[in-house]
C-alpha cells in the first residue's frame, strides 16, 4: 500500500535497482530527503522518550558533505543549539573545510527560508539582520561566523563526533566507531549499510 518509496542504497541493491518495486500508483524517489526526514524524526521520538529539549543539545554529523549528511544537517540545524559537521574523509584542510562550510551555508539558507524556530535559526537572523539572502554563497560570511563564534563546529577530524548529544553518521567510515568515542548518554543513528549485503 506505500504511495511513496525513498530508494536507500541498501533498498536498491536488494529491489533490482528498485525495478523490483515499480508500480504505476506509486513514486519512487532517490530516498535522500525521505531518508532525512525519518531519521530525524526518530531522533525527535528518542530525545522526546528521554526528556530532553533539542534546544539543548549539540548535534553532530559525520559525513555531513555527503548527500544524506548535507540534508540530515540542515534539519538538526532547526534543533539543536550546536551543530558540528564532520568530514567523513581526508580529503585536506583546506578543501574539507570549504566543503563543510558549503554546507554550513545550506543549513543558514534553509533555516532563513523559514525552517526553524530554534538557538541556531535564531543566531542565523540576528547575523543577517533585515536582508535575507537565500544563496548559498551569498550565505558564507554568515556560516563562517557561526564558525567563529562556536554555533558550528567544521573538523575533518571524527574525533569531535564525540562531543556531541545527538549524532548521526551518514559515512561508511563511521561504523567503526567506539563507545569510548562516544559522549555518556548520547543518542547515535548510523546509516551505514548494513553488513553482509552485496
């Protein structure tokens, strides 16, 4: 009965490429975005069960630059009161950096289109004032100076995943993380693919 499937990587190696799961009445999507939502949904049950207020927690995600880490990242930026975005790979200082601050400037441009009510979306419009510009590039100076300040966090270093209340890794590369890694009584959702599967 789904009238609405987002096709993981998992999904489509065991669907056929998601052949398997066509049907005339039913969209079938590259399941990023729904991929996005539900985790981050459960992540709003959990901290709900556990009485804890997104308004104080830091969140972290590791493999932010990926395609589920930059959407995943712009939805904890309404929540969380802190966001650090990992870098899921070596891929230099510099150039990590200017990745991880792209998509430090997406989450800005989505919290500023309306998305979010909390310390972040607030920190993003008394930056920005009156003028309201959606553009990711146009958003930079206002992503690095949450940088400067503290209210994001940008490391290629996947220690700093440890520092956070709520994390969510979005990398193939964080599987191997410890629970010693980990701050006491974080709450931690990894997609990465299930092992075992072709």
């Amino acid at each position: 009965g789904a009238t609405r499937i987002g096709l993981s990587p998992t999904a489509a190696r065991v669907s056929n490429g998601g052949l398997d799961l066509r049907r005339d009445d039913c969209l079938i999507s590259a399941g990023t975005a729904l991929t996005a939502a539900g985790v981050v949904g459960v992540l709003d049950s959990t901290l709900a069960r556990l009485s804890r207020r997104w308004s104080s927690q830091s969140a972290a995600v590791l493999g932010a630059s990926t395609a589920q880490g930059r959407v995943i990242a712009a939805l904890l930026a309404e929540r969380a009161a802190r966001l650090l975005l990992i870098g899921d790979t070596p891929i230099g200082r510099v150039r990590g950096r200017q990745a991880l601050l792209a998509v430090a400037a997406q989450a800005c441009c989505h919290l500023i289109a309306g998305n979010g009510t909390g310390p972040l979306a607030a920190h993003v419009r008394g930056l920005l004032g009156h003028s309201v510009e959606l553009e990711p590039l146009a958003m930079m100076p206002v992503a690095e100076r949450l940088v400067q300040t503290g209210f994001i966090v940008l490391s290629t270093d996947r220690q700093r995943f440890g520092e956070a209340d709520v994390g969510v890794i979005a990398s193939a590369t964080g599987s191997d993380l410890q629970s010693d890694q980990l701050r006491p009584a974080s709450v931690l959702c990894d997609l990465d693919t299930p092992r075992g599967l072709p």
